[in-house]
C-alpha cells in the first residue's frame, strides 16, 4: 500500500467519532470494500422515525427546533420517571440522576437510519445504570427496539418549553464544573420559544434577534400539504394577518414544516387566533379534491423552491 493510499485511509477513520466506521472507510470484515456497501448496508434510513408515538409532531420539533424543552415520558411495564429533554450537558444521550431519575437527551447526533432505535437504545442504557450516571452511547445500536416499543403510546406527550437549560442543575449534575460551562454556552444560545395552541400538529413561536417566526410543524403527507398551501397562496390567504409572510418550510424526520415571518412586537400569544384562523383555512384546502388551477401549479412549485430539508 502507498504512502498516499495510507494516509487518506488514515484520514478516513479518523473523520469518524470515537466507536463508529467511516461509512466510506474499507470494512473491517476485511472483503476490501467500503463499509457503507458492505456491513454498513443494513443501515437502512427510516424516513419517519417518531411515526406511531403520540405527538410525532412534537417529537420533531423538539429534535430539530426548540432550544430548551422537557417531556415527561411513561415507559411500558415500568414506574421509573423518565423525562425527554432536547439537550443535555456536554450533549450526553442520557443522565441517570442520583436518585434514579432519567433524563434522555433527544439532540444528539443519529448514529444509524433510525433515530427511534438510536433513542430506545440510550433509554435501555440509561435503565440499566447505576444512579448517578453520565450515559454516553457509541457505535451502532444493533437490531433492537425502538421507541415505539419501549414507550407507552397511549400516553400523551406534553412538552414545556423552559427560558434557559437551569433543569440541568437539578441533582447529581448541579456541582459539576463542565455541566456549569456547557450550561452557560447553551443559555447565551437560547433563542426565545413558545409553543402555541393548535389542534393540529405542532407550532412554536420564536424570536430569533429582531425577527420572529412561526414554525409549525404539521403531520399531513407531503404533496397533499403542498397543494394545499398552493390553493392558499393563489388565494393571497397563505399569510397570517398584516405584515406577516410566508417563508417557505423545512422537511424534517419525513414530516413538513412551514414556517411564516412575523413581526417582532407582538407577543407569542398574539399569533393563536391567527393561526387558528389559518388552520381553518388549511383544513378546507385540503378537503379539496379538484384539480390544481394554472395558477395554483405555479404557486405550488414556487413554494417547492423554498424547501430546505433537515432531517
């Protein structure tokens, strides 16, 4: 072998995190391929991980867009108190607390195609820890079950969303040094969150410096969801009120998420009665089974052009 072809080996297995192979990197089994086409293929992604929990709306937007926010979660055949967190100190899968509470940490990185199999894994980590435990998940979880397996689906999910990441002090991590730091880096990145009334879906209110937004993460299937947007926006009823705008949306853990422009000075609770309004409107819009109009196709690929996927 080269020294060429040495060091960008090298580089390759040094770009993976501690415990994973570089899905480009030869395999280990030693067939001479790469891993991601050899034992790294059954890595299957999973287009909606959080189908089939309740509020998989939710789940998304705490993955991928509130800052600081917790949720009580009930385990099947279990009485332990487990409680979903969007962050943890030091980005941590899961703490177990001294007194035997979980907290499982929901914005860490995937480690394979299926981030409800990544979380039940840590949770199963996390239950079987001793008190006082900083859990951290490495490698591939291997076949096992998922969230929707593990978790009580009959149980609802109700997220508080919290002005800073002060939970983290609670219990065995209120005296340690780097959970302090990690916990000031993270409150200066706070970005002001609202979750909003909605029977549908899951909407948050955010102001971002001197901008605010609503991001309203919605469980309709996509093409019906554009289409329905298309009818509103040839209509001119896509808005939210005066001198609002809508910006386009994200797709995020297979779900869409439309995201409006706000102005900065109402208040989050100025924006309920709006948005039930709109709601309304969207539920009409996709009632509709007639054909798009030629206006209505090019509001819809108008509005394709602003998407942005995350997730």
């Amino acid at each position: 072998m080269s020294r060429r072809t040495t060091s960008r080996t090298a580089r390759r297995q040094r770009s993976a995190p501690d415990g994973e192979v570089d899905p480009k990197a030869p395999c280990p089994c030693g067939s001479g391929r790469r891993y991601k086409s050899c034992h790294g293929a059954d890595d299957v992604a999973v287009a909606r991980p959080f189908e089939g929990l309740p509020a998989e709306c939710d789940w998304v937007a705490m993955r991928e867009l509130v800052p600081s926010a917790t949720a009580p979660l009930a385990v099947k055949d279990s009485d332990r108190e487990v409680t979903l967190a969007t962050l943890l100190p030091l980005a941590l899968p899961a703490i177990v607390r001294a007194d035997g509470r979980v907290l499982l940490g929901l914005q860490v990185h995937a480690r394979s195609g299926d981030v409800s199999r990544d979380l039940a894994h840590v949770l199963e980590q996390a239950l079987a820890a001793e008190p006082g435990t900083m859990v951290s998940a490495t490698g591939l979880p291997g076949p096992g079950p998922r969230l929707q397996d593990l978790l009580d689906t009959d149980a609802a999910l109700e997220p508080a969303v919290h002005p800073d990441f002060g939970f983290w002090l609670e219990g065995s991590t209120s005296d340690d040094p780097e959970v302090s730091a990690s916990m000031e880096r993270a409150n200066a990145a706070v970005v002001p969150t609202v979750r909003l009334a909605a029977d549908s879906g899951a909407a948050y209110w955010c102001r971002i410096g001197e901008k605010a937004h609503l991001r309203w993460v919605v469980p309709y299937e996509e093409d019906a969801m554009l289409d329905a947007l298309a009818r509103l926006s040839a209509a001119g009823t896509l808005g939210l009120g005066a001198d609002t705008r809508y910006a386009g949306s994200f797709r995020a853990h297979g779900l869409l998420v439309p995201v409006w422009d706000l102005p900065v000075e109402p208040p989050a609770g100025h924006w309920e009665e709006p948005a039930a309004e709109f709601a309304g409107r969207l539920a009409q819009a996709l009632a509709t089974t007639e054909p798009l109009t030629s206006a209505e196709r090019r509001a819809r690929d108008g509005l394709r052009g602003r998407q942005l996927t995350l997730r």
